[in-house]
C-alpha cells in the first residue's frame, strides 16, 4: 500500500521532474496485472486466451507483449477475414453471415460481418500496389495485352440519403494468344483462347478520378502499352485509352456496332424478311470493307427517296460510324486471330457489379460499394488465392 502510494505521489508531482542526463530515454516501469481473457474469432470457430497482462500505472494502459509477434493483435485472424471477404463478394451481408454460421459455425451479426469486408477491402487495396508477386505473374503470362472499359449503373444514396442511379466504370487488363484467323462469315463461330491472366479493377468516379485508376494500375501489372484497346465507342473511353496508353488499335464492339445498324434497319423495313435479308448483307460488308463498305451502302440508301424519318436512321448511323471509323478494322482482326467484341468486360460487368451490387433491394453508399468492388473485382480475375497465399 506505501509503494502504490508512493508511486501515485511521484506520478503526480509534475513540479519535481526527475533529472534526465544528456537526454536518456526514460522507459516507464509496467507491473503485471491479472490473469485476463481475450476472445480472438478464426476461420475454424472462436477461441479464448488466458494471459497475465501488463499495465503502465502513468497512462493506465494494458497489453500483453507478444500479441503483436504472435499476430494476436486483432480480434479477427487474416482466416476469418479472408472467408468473410470471399462471402460477401458474392452474397449479401445478411446472406454471407447466415452461410458462415452454417458451413463454418461462426455466428456473427451482418452488421458485422459487413464492416468486417469493408476493413478487409480496404487492407487489400492498401496492400495490392506493393504485390509484386502478382505484377510478376502478368509479366510471365503468354498472349498480347487487351484492355477493355466499360460501365454498368447501380443504385446508390447520395449525402442526402436520396436513392440515384450512378454508373460504376469498369476496367479489365488482360493476356490472350491469338486465335486461329477467321473470315467474316466466321466471326461468331470461331472460338478464340481464354486469356491467360487478367486483372480487374471498378469504381463509381469521374473520368478523370478513374483515369488515374487506370494508369496506376497500368504501373502495377508494368503495362506500358497495349496491342488493342475495346469498348462500346463512348467517348470517356476512348478519351481514356488515349491518355493512358497513347495511339493504340482500338477497336468498337462489334455487338455494338451491329445495334446501330440493327436500329437503322428497322426503320428502314421494319421487320420481316427484307429487313433480316438487308442485315445480314450490312453485316458481311461491315465485317469486311469496315467504314470504307458502309459509307458507300448508306450512300446509296441517302440517293433514295427515302421517308423522313428513314433518311434520318441512316443519316445518324452515318455519323456513328464515321465517328468510330479507325475502329472498324474487323476485317483485318479476324485475320490476325484477335477479339473483336468486348464481351471480357461486359462479361465483368455482369459477374463482378451485376452479380454482387445489383441485388434485390440493394442501395450503396459510394465508398462503400467501391471497397466492395475491389473484393468482387479479386475474385473475378482469380487472383483471391493468389493474394492470399502470398499476404504478408
């Protein structure tokens, strides 16, 4: 009792500080406190440790000094947050804590488990820049480097609370060998290879915020140009490519294109069978001759005495093709064995928003969705066991 006293005397007496030699450190003295328990929560279930701790009589604060070695800091192992992260990118909260108390028994609220995968997104983001593991991988893998762009709406709250929709652009970087060459008549038959490796990023941003996305992690995967650039035509993207990767092939999805002239037809012929007879012979020339084939088709149509509202159908399907005219090269893709639809990105699209942030009911906060976008945009690319095999 007179050494606490003692100590709480010397604690408190700020007007007598103690000498200090040429500046020595001065390590303050911690006793043992009691026997406590913490409760840690793992892959394999929750666990209580029993330890003695010690406590800093001046600042009053307590710790037991091996827990940072032993990686016993934390309440939850890099175990639980990998399963919790893995569920929540494809299920919802609610659903991913139902599903981890059924298949691993442990039970915890889907608030938490929520907060749980957004932590977790956020150490992966912090951490994947420095992986040079993964940068590795992209280098080594065999085929020409794609890089598709894309964008898909899902609903969001703004900071008032009020429900709106905003576009999450999406990127996908990618190897693939080339296929075997193919003739107009082949592009929808002919099977190209799977890509090799790819990487995946999202989020909803402005284009120039999502500019910087795109050249950083152009720098991470070591990518300083790519053999060929898809998208839909939106200007955003081609404005990306362009900045990002400079003067590249690009090419407009052919899906895309086909619309266009699907859309011209109909107003043309509606539909039945001259209509189906005019896109299947519009389609060969676009397949074959590019810009070059349709201006001269679309030419001939304009000489015509056409209706009102047809010469207007072929007047914009004019404009959007000239204005995408060094992106009609199919001609000469096919040929060389390369895509020449961005269904990679629409493909992720689908899997990596639609799948996850488009569910039933679901309305996001923005940062919250894009820290979940990098856990979905991880197991899209199949790099969620790489990450983890490997996480420092």
């Amino acid at each position: 009792m007179k050494s606490c006293k003692k100590n709480f005397k010397n604690a408190s007496n700020k007007s007598k500080p103690r000498p200090n030699p040429n500046n020595a450190l001065i390590v303050k003295k911690t006793h043992t406190h009691d026997r406590t328990s913490k409760t840690l929560v793992a892959a394999n279930g929750r666990a209580t440790l029993s330890r003695r701790i010690r406590r800093c009589s001046p600042c009053k604060s307590s710790s037991f000094p091996a827990d940072a070695a032993l990686g016993l800091d934390t309440d939850y192992t890099d175990g639980l947050k990998r399963l919790v992260g893995r569920s929540c990118g494809f299920w919802s909260y609610r659903l991913a804590a139902e599903n981890l108390e059924e298949f691993c028994g442990i039970r915890l609220s889907h608030t938490l488990v929520g907060d749980l995968a957004q932590k977790t997104a956020d150490e992966i983001a912090g951490k994947l820049p420095d992986r040079l593991d993964i940068r590795n991988d992209f280098q080594v893998a065999q085929g020409e480097v794609e890089f598709t762009l894309d964008g898909k709406c899902i609903n969001t709250r703004d900071k008032d609370g009020k429900p709106e929709w905003r576009e999450m652009k999406v990127g996908l970087v990618s190897k693939r060998r080339c296929g075997e060459s193919a003739t107009p008549t082949e592009w929808d038959s002919r099977e190209l290879p799977e890509f090799s490796i790819a990487s995946a990023f999202a989020a909803i941003e402005n284009k120039e915020k999502f500019q910087e996305r795109c050249q950083a992690e152009s720098r991470r995967l070591g990518v300083s140009e790519v053999t060929s650039a898809l998208g839909d035509g939106a200007a955003w993207i081609g404005n990306i490519v362009f900045q990002v990767f400079g003067q590249t092939a690009e090419c407009l999805d052919i899906y895309h294109a086909l619309e266009h002239v699907s859309a011209c037809g109909k107003t043309l012929y509606g539909h039945g069978r001259p209509f189906t007879d005019w896109l299947d012979r519009m389609r060969l020339v676009l397949l074959s001759e590019g810009f070059a084939g349709m201006d001269r088709e679309l030419s001939l149509l304009l000489a015509d005495d056409l209706h009102p509202s047809g010469r207007v159908a072929v007047k914009s399907l004019h404009k959007y093709l000239e204005k995408n005219r060094q992106r009609l090269h199919y001609f000469e893709r096919l040929s060389a064995g390369r895509a020449i639809g961005s269904g990679q990105v629409e493909g992720a699209c689908k899997n990596l928003v639609g799948r996850r942030l488009k569910q039933t009911g679901a309305c996001w906060r923005v940062d919250r969705a894009n820290r979940l976008a990098v856990i979905c945009a991880l197991l899209y690319a199949n790099q969620w066991k790489t990450y983890w095999k490997n996480s420092p």
